[in-house]
C-alpha cells in the first residue's frame, strides 16, 4: 500500500428528502492490509480484492413524523 487515503465525504441531494453519501474507507475485513489471516492460509481480501480500501455508499432518507405525545 502506498499513501493512506483520507476519508473526503460526497453528499448529494436525490430529492427533497433524500440524500446519497459516498466515501472511501478502509477494508474492515483485512485492517486495510488487503490480506486476510485464516486459519488454513493468507489469502488476498475478498472484500477489498487486495487493495485495503473500499468505496462506501449510503442512502439517507430524512422522513419528518408529527410527534404524538402519549
């Protein structure tokens, strides 16, 4: 691995109440090492593919309720 990567957050409104976060994060599978110590062997990550990091996306719907006061 080279250089690590800072997390840069890229918020985008869908709609009026909808909103898509994306990122780039560390592989918490491997540790961002993008192998992974298993009991039998060391094998290359299968989540991250052997790079240590992965894109994350998010899906944040904003749903506004009256408060019913019980």
């Amino acid at each position: 691995m080279s250089e690590p990567i800072v997390r840069r957050y890229l918020v985008t409104r869908v709609s009026a109440n909808s909103y898509v976060n994306k990122y780039v994060d560390y592989c918490r599978n491997c540790g961002g090492s993008g192998i992974c110590d298993l009991v039998t062997a060391v094998e290359m990550c299968p989540v991250c593919n052997g790079t240590g990091y992965v894109d994350i996306t998010k899906v944040i719907d904003v749903i506004i309720k009256p408060y019913k006061n019980k």
